[in-house]
C-alpha cells in the first residue's frame, strides 16, 4: 500500500479522537515532501466536499509515516489497494541472538544485574535480540558468576590442602567497644577542664547578646594574671529587611583561671558561691572550725559587664562569707550562721580538733593518764616508753598528770596520745560513776 492511499484511507474511515491534532499554523508543505504534502491538501478539502464531522480547520494534519517506505507515486488521487505479503518492517526483529558464551561474557563484564530492566538495556546495547529467555538467562549467568566469585577463596584452599579449615575468627556480636576520644590524653584533659569552666560562667553570667557570643577559656600559671574580661563589639550583618545596616552588639568572654581550676576550686565545692563564680580558691590556715581561702571571684555586673574581686571566702557549717580581709570573713561568717539560727559553735569530734583546741578542751581536769590507757586504747610499750623519754615523762611512774600528758602532747603530738588521754576520760567518768551513783 502506497503512503497516499494509506493516509486517505485513514482521513475517510478514521474517527476525529484518532487523529493527531496538529496547530492551524501548520503547513504540509514545509514537513513533508512536496509530492506527499500537496496530496495531503487535496485530501482535507475532499473531506470538506463530503462534509464529514471532521472539521479541517481545527484539525489540520493527519498522517501515519513509515520510514523504510518509499512514496511510489506523486498523484494525489487515491490507487487501488493491493495486498503486500511482505512482513512490516516494525514486525521484522533486529538484532543477533545471543548465544550462551555471548551472555556469560555479558554477565563477566557487567557483573550482577539489579532489575531485568538492566539486563535488557545491556542486551540491547550490544545489538542482541531482547526477549524475555534471553533476559532471564542474563540474569541466571550473572547470578553464578557472582556466586563463584564469591566462594572462589574457598575452591583454591580446597584445592590446595584438600579439606576446608575451622574460622578461627568470629565477628563480634555484642555490644561495640567503647572508644576513646580522638587526640592526646591531655588535650583531652584541657578539653574536659575548659568545658567545665564555660558550662559554670554560662549558668551565672549573662550573655548571648543579638550579635553573638563568643566564650575563650586560657590558664595561667600566676594566680595574679586570673580574671575575666567581657569585650564588647558590633557588627552590621545580622539584620536584614527593614533592618538591614543596623548595629547588633556582639558580647566576647575571655576567662583565665588556673589550670587545676577543678581540683582547687570545683570538686571543693567553691565554683558557685552566693550567684558568684569562684575563679581561684587558695587554702589558707583555719581558724578552729571556720575554712578560709584567698579566692578571687567574678560577680555579674551591669548589663554583659562582669565585676572581679580578690580578698577571702570563709565557710562553717555550711555557710560561706566573702570579706576584703580574712578577718572581715570570719566574723562574716560567724554572724551569718548565728542570725540563721544555728549555734556558732558546732559539735566536733576530739579527733577532728587541732592540737591547741584539743589541749584548751582536757586542760584543768583532775585526773592521771596511766600507761595502761595507752596499752588499752592500742599502743605498743615502745612506742609509749619512746614518747616518755622525748617528753620527759618518767615511765616507771606507770602514770602522771593530764597537765603534764597534754603539754608532752602539745610538744610532740602523736595520734596515740589523744587515744590514750580520751580512754583515760572516759575511765575518769565510769569511776565516778561507780563511787558516787545517783540518788535514788
């Protein structure tokens, strides 16, 4: 069948949903050949003579096109139809078939397909014929080579020893190690202590303003060079619209403190203290239950400013007092734990009181220490006869005075002694007890 007798045929039996819609601006005699066009023009105003429901203003092309055909005639008059009995060409198949060792050297080079529309892809792009055995044997080939490569190791071991060995090897199964962090371990120790330190200034002090923050923490080793600065400074690139150009202010905190801040000052529990941050804490003499400190502390100022201050930290019984002097913070403290209503004095255990106190406390009492406290409460004889002799104290004596063990122990004061001296107390008292009981 010519090309023209195809195309009127269709433009006479076909129903308007069949036809290709083409724009009225379309011409016939710029797309198609010259002889093919003007027949195709003829063809629509043969239909407007017939007056079919066609309508070939709106519908200005129609055409079916096979390309391997060629146009036999120039005439625009439709010819008699002749039946072909030669296979269409979109009916012939193109392409080689392929063969077994054609698909094995596919699947080889390619490696595992995912989807068979990969398969067909490959076949197609090596011009072989893309049926559907031909796929699935694609698939079956690269799925044993994928299993032969894969159990290869074991094929060559076999092969050479003749029998498989055991796995000594066995991939864990619980839970993952735990591993350390990257860098040294002091980095990692400057790291833990500067954390601590910004998470302590973030908690008291204020900061975060609209243009940012920033916080830098450094170590000193002079207590005289630890402070804490808060620099501030402006940028015109955090608002936009409206806004755009405006100032925003920037808060910058630099924080320097020793470099055993935690161990001085955290784990003794001084880094918070009345809302104030503890930057430096240096033990000093105590003054009978009262712990003092030279400390320097860093309080909240107006606005981002930050005020620091050097003198004392006094704490008792639970208490804390910030003075200019060590004498301000004592007499502070006291104070402060009196108006809470606790008494000033707390209750201390005699093993816990200096050497001093532990004197002004047992002076004055009538009553002898003998050696055999000393042996009760557990000291050996040479360490008793060795005491003796330092404080000149006659041993033979078996006993002296508590006057006289006191001012032996306020020379050379030794833990047995205060044993010896609270079991002869306590002696004391049971004696008394015995010979003067209570009235009845």
């Amino acid at each position: 069948m010519t090309p023209e007798a195809f195309a009127y045929k269709t433009l006479l039996t076909s129903h308007e949903s069949k036809f290709l819609r083409l724009p009225l601006s379309f011409r016939p005699e710029n797309k198609f050949p010259s002889e093919f066009g003007r027949f195709l023009k003829n063809a629509v105003k043969n239909l407007k003579l017939h007056r079919y429901s066609l309508v070939a203003t709106r519908i200005s092309r129609t055409a079916f096109l096979y390309k391997d055909m060629r146009m036999l005639s120039s005439t625009t008059l439709p010819q008699s139809l002749q039946p072909s009995t030669s296979t269409p060409p979109a009916a012939r198949k193109r392409g080689k078939q392929a063969r077994k060792i054609d698909l094995l050297k596919l699947a080889k080079a390619t490696g595992t397909f995912e989807t068979k529309k990969e398969a067909r892809e490959a076949l197609q792009g090596l011009g072989f014929v893309c049926t559907p055995a031909a796929v699935d044997e694609l698939l079956d080939a690269g799925t044993e080579i994928g299993e032969s490569r894969k159990s290869r190791r074991d094929r060559v071991i076999q092969e050479h020893l003749g029998y498989l060995p055991k796995p000594t090897y066995q991939a864990h199964t619980g839970p993952l190690p735990v591993l350390l962090p990257k860098g040294k371990p002091t980095d990692r120790l400057i790291g833990v202590e500067k954390k601590a330190v910004t998470a302590m200034a973030h908690s008291l002090m204020r900061h975060g303003a609209s243009g940012g923050h920033t916080l830098r923490v450094e170590f000193a080793l002079d207590a005289s060079k630890v402070n804490y600065v808060v620099v501030m400074d402006q940028n015109r690139d955090t608002y936009s619209g409206s806004f755009k150009g405006w100032c925003a202010n920037e808060d910058h905190h630099r924080i320097t403190v020793p470099s055993d801040w935690r161990l001085r000052v955290e784990r003794k529990g001084l880094a918070r203290l009345g809302g104030m941050m503890t930057l430096d804490a240096h033990p000093l003499m105590s003054d009978g239950d009262v712990v003092l400190y030279a400390a320097t502390w860093a309080r909240q100022g107006r606005g981002y400013d930050v005020k620091v201050e050097r003198g004392y930290i006094a704490q008792l019984g639970g208490e804390h007092f910030h003075g200019g002097s060590a004498q301000d913070a004592i007499k502070g403290v006291k104070r402060k734990l009196k108006a809470a209503g606790m008494p000033a004095r707390t209750v201390t255990s005699p093993y816990a009181l200096t050497v001093d106190a532990f004197v002004k406390r047992y002076a004055g009492r009538k009553m002898t220490v003998s050696v055999s406290d000393a042996q009760e409460s557990g000291s050996c004889d040479f360490g008793i006869r060795s005491w003796c002799e330092f404080v000149g104290i006659d041993y033979d004596d078996q006993e002296a005075p508590m006057d006289a063990v006191l001012a032996g122990f306020q020379a050379r004061p030794q833990d047995e002694v205060r044993r010896a001296v609270l079991f002869a107390v306590r002696r004391h008292r049971a004696e008394r007890r015995v010979f003067n009981p209570l009235p009845s």
